[in-house]
C-alpha cells in the first residue's frame, strides 16, 4: 500500500518532466503549446489522468487530445527516463474546462453586480449612508 500522500508526489514529479518535455517539443503537427493545468494519479500510481488547456486557446482541442494520445508511447518512455517508478503510468489526456467555468461564473457575478449598483442609483453598502433602524425617543422603530 502507497503512502497517503505519495500520489500527489508523483503526480508532480510527472507534471515537471512532462512539462519539460513538451517543452523540449513533440513532432506531431496536431499538438501545439499547452498548459498542463494538473496531474491526478490513482492510488496504485499506475494512470495518470493529465488536464491541460490550449495556449492562448489556439487549436481545436480534440485534435490536440488525438495527438497526445498518439504521442503516449513516446510521452511513457521519456517519462520512464526522468521520473524513475516500478511501473510508467498510461496516461490520458484531458481538456480542461475549469477555468471557462470559473471565468464564467466571474462574469456572471460581474452582471449581478452592475445591475444591483445600477438599480440602487448606483449606491453600495458601505457609502455612508446610515441603514440601520433607529428608535425614536418613545422606543418606537422608525
């Protein structure tokens, strides 16, 4: 049984050495420059599940999976040479689509914002104005 935390290590000795060898660059026309975003490794240290996202959000990223996974055999064995493990883990490549998400999200709560300060006249809480309820002097809430 691996240590708890022994796939989160291998996990990142893979993503410096696959980083630098795609840096180093690979022949395939199909796959141009990437970000690796993140390595998740199962516990037996045997599939590496690889998300990256396109660089500049140039080419089609279907494309660039099909040429990853046709440059795994060749990705496996620079692996073998740099990060030494009983057993090279296969791996699989996948888009990442967090951060359009967080992106998004972003956005959407931008909207919310500028609606909310444009339907207030454009106050926020927080401009000095007094919101609170007040009690006149006979206890009353006004």
């Amino acid at each position: 049984m691996s240590a708890p935390n022994r796939p989160d290590r291998v996990a990142g000795e893979i993503t410096a050495a696959l980083s630098q060898i795609l840096r180093e660059g690979l022949r395939d026309p199909r796959v141009g420059q990437i970000t690796l975003t993140s390595v998740r490794m199962t516990d037996d240290l045997r599939l590496a599940r690889v998300n990256f996202i396109p660089l500049g959000g140039q080419g089609d990223p279907e494309e660039i999976v099909q040429g990853l996974q046709s440059a795994s055999g060749y990705l496996r064995r620079e692996l073998g040479n740099r990060v030494h493990l009983r057993y090279v883990p296969e791996l699989r490549f996948h888009l990442d689509t967090h951060l359009d998400e967080a992106m998004h999200i972003t956005g959407v709560l931008d909207k919310m914002i500028e609606d909310r300060a444009a339907g207030d006249g454009g106050r926020t809480v927080g401009d000095g104005e007094d919101t609170s309820d007040e009690a006149t002097e006979d206890g009353a809430v006004s």
